[in-house]
C-alpha cells in the first residue's frame, strides 16, 4: 500500500474561480485506490480577474507568455497560503491543470496558462502539469481527461456526468472500454446569460423555471454540425463563442426564456448519449445546483440521478488531477486514447521539482 498527499488546482471554463484540494489517496497493486479530500475551498474570481483570463486569447505573444508564468505565480502564492490556512504538514507533489486559454487539437494543439514551473518555484513543492499536450501530439483531442478518475474512483455509477463550463459524459461502452467525450456547452453560456442582470448564476435554476422554451432557438442550437459528430470529441471556448454564442447573441429573447430554452436544449443533448435501463447517473459540477437543470435532465433521460455532497460536486474535478498526477508520479498511464481518440495510452504531464 502506498499513500500519496497531493494538492489539486483546477481552474475551469466558467470562469468561476480556482478550485484548491488536498487529498489523500491510498494505492494498492490490487485492490482499487481510495480517495480522501481533507480539504477544499474554490478562490472566486474578481470581475476584473475573469476579463483578464477572457482576453488572454486576444493578446500578444510577450504579452501571453508573460502572464502565462505571472498565473503560474499567482496559484503558487495561493497554494502557500492555503497550505498555511489549514497547516497542511505532509505533501507529496501538486497536481495543476492550468487554465485553458486554447483548446484545437484538430490543430495539434492545446493551452493551459498557470506555467507549472512558477507554480514549483513560488510554493517549493514538485508540480505535475501539462496533463493534455502529449495526447493531442498523439493526435488524440486532449480532452476529456477526468474518465479514468471517474472509472477508477467513481465506479459503482454507470454514467459520470460533469456540468461544468461544458457538460461531459464518461461510461464503460459493451466492450468494456472507457469511453467519454464533450456533449454540449453548459455553465460558459448559462453564466453568460444570467451576468446580463447582474448576477454570477441563476440559482437553483429558479430564473429559467419561470421562463418559456423558444422552439426556434431550440431547435437552431440543436442542428449545431458539432452534435452530428461521434465521439471522440472535445469542445473548446473557440467553438462556444464562434458557432454557439451568435445564436444566443442574436435571439433577443427575455433572460428568463433564455435560459429556459438553454436548459432544454442542454437536457436534451445529454439525453442523446444515455441509452439503456436501470442507469446510474452520477453528477457533479455547478451544474448539479441547478434544480431547473436536474429536473429537465430526469424529465428527458430516465434515470436515476445521484447528486453527492457539496465537497465532491465541487471539488471533483481537482481532486481527480491529483489523481492523474498520482499516476503520473508513477510513471503509469492516466490518458485513454479510447477517450481521446489518439493512437495509444499515455503517460501525460510534466514534472517540475523543487524540494
């Protein structure tokens, strides 16, 4: 048995803030790992902070590659300041995902700011990064990564939902391979919505519970060529504001129909991907928070959700990072092409040491 404590960043695209987990993790060659998060909490973003991460896209190449490694420095600062709040003693590696500026693997490439090696020189602790970059080198896309945490640590479910800025699916197909892939946007358009009046998130989905489906919009989001697709695939901020956000631009409907018909539509297309009986479906993400959302899902699917605590709808998606990191500080495969669609597993992540 060995035992691994590794702290987990993961900054998603809603722009919500940086999620920070210390887990536990118990590994034995045969039996399946366990996993404890001791502690979490989520740095909310200011304002100012998200239009910075939204405009990095657009800059300039010193401009980008200058606070690519400033983030790095950011989220290093926040790790010793989080390590002093909860007098964390014990630490093997931290696990970061970065935030992703660029996501076109049918380009061969992938971006995530937050450099690693300003993180392992501002908080003095080995970090594990870049978990995306070897796999879309192997022309895989990258993307979705969290499926094998979800097959390893999450597997008495049939289905692993995660509705986040995108929502996404992982399931063990009839051959018994993992498979997973990007459905549809999800909380970037949502929040997008909403911030109109003045606030970050419909709550509990109380705004889009009393407004009406537009059939039109409906129906215009869901003839997207990006739903015609099999999987694997992946969907990035590009796609979202090129094909997706024009039709939300252009409809001039009421916020409340807006986000009426986006839960439909996002309800809908999960849906499509949920075939069989008697299925489990297991859903975190700040998504799961929204009531309206939950009740469209269960109204088009038929099945029996699984909504966890606070901690784990939350901080999931970190804590499998540091999974992920775990396994790469283990020199053993965290990245399914059967996922990713790239010619074979991987071993993704650099390491950076300063111990």
């Amino acid at each position: 048995m060995q035992t691994f404590h590794v702290i987990g960043l993961m900054s998603g695209t809603s722009l919500d803030g940086l999620d920070i987990a210390y887990c536990k993790f118990e590994v034995s060659e045969f039996e399946a790992p366990t996993y404890q998060i001791i502690y979490a909490k989520t740095i909310d973003y200011s304002e100012e902070f998200r239009s910075f991460l939204k405009n990095l896209e657009n800059s300039n190449t010193n401009y980008f590659l200058k606070n690519d490694r400033y983030l790095g420095t950011i989220f290093g600062n926040y790790i010793v300041d989080f390590i002093t709040e909860y007098k964390i003693a014990k630490i093997d590696f931290v696990a970061s995902h970065g935030h992703t500026i660029f996501h076109q693997p049918n380009n061969g490439f992938t971006v995530q700011v937050g450099n690693g090696a300003n993180i392992a020189a501002q908080c003095k602790l080995p970090v594990v990064c870049d978990f995306r970059s070897l796999d879309v080198a192997l022309g895989g896309q990258g993307a979705p990564l969290v499926p094998l945490g979800d097959y390893l640590l999450f597997n008495s479910y049939s289905h692993c939902l995660n509705l986040g800025g995108i929502a996404n699916i992982s399931f063990q197909n009839s051959q018994n391979e993992r498979i997973a892939f990007d459905i549809c946007p999800c909380n970037i358009p949502l929040n997008f919505i909403i911030q109109k009046i003045g606030k970050n998130y419909d709550d509990n989905g109380i705004l889009a519970a009393q407004g009406k489906v537009n059939f039109e919009l409906f129906n215009k989001l869901n003839e997207l060529e990006f739903y015609k697709k099999s999987a694997p695939k992946s969907l990035g901020k590009e796609w979202v504001d090129g094909y997706f956000m024009p039709l939300i631009l252009n409809s001039n409907l009421d916020i409340k129909d807006l986000l009426s018909t986006f839960c439909e539509h996002i309800a809908y297309q999960i849906s499509i991907q949920i075939k069989g009986e008697n299925l489990q479906l297991f859903i975190t993400g700040g998504g799961a928070f929204n009531g309206h959302l939950i009740s469209r899902i269960k109204h088009y699917s038929k099945v029996n959700v699984i909504i966890p605590d606070e901690k784990i709808i939350n901080f999931k998606e970190a804590l499998i990072f540091a999974w992920l990191g775990v396994l790469r500080w283990q020199n053993k495969v965290n990245t399914l092409s059967s996922v990713t669609g790239a010619t074979k597993n991987s071993v993704g992540g650099c390491i950076y040491w300063n111990s």
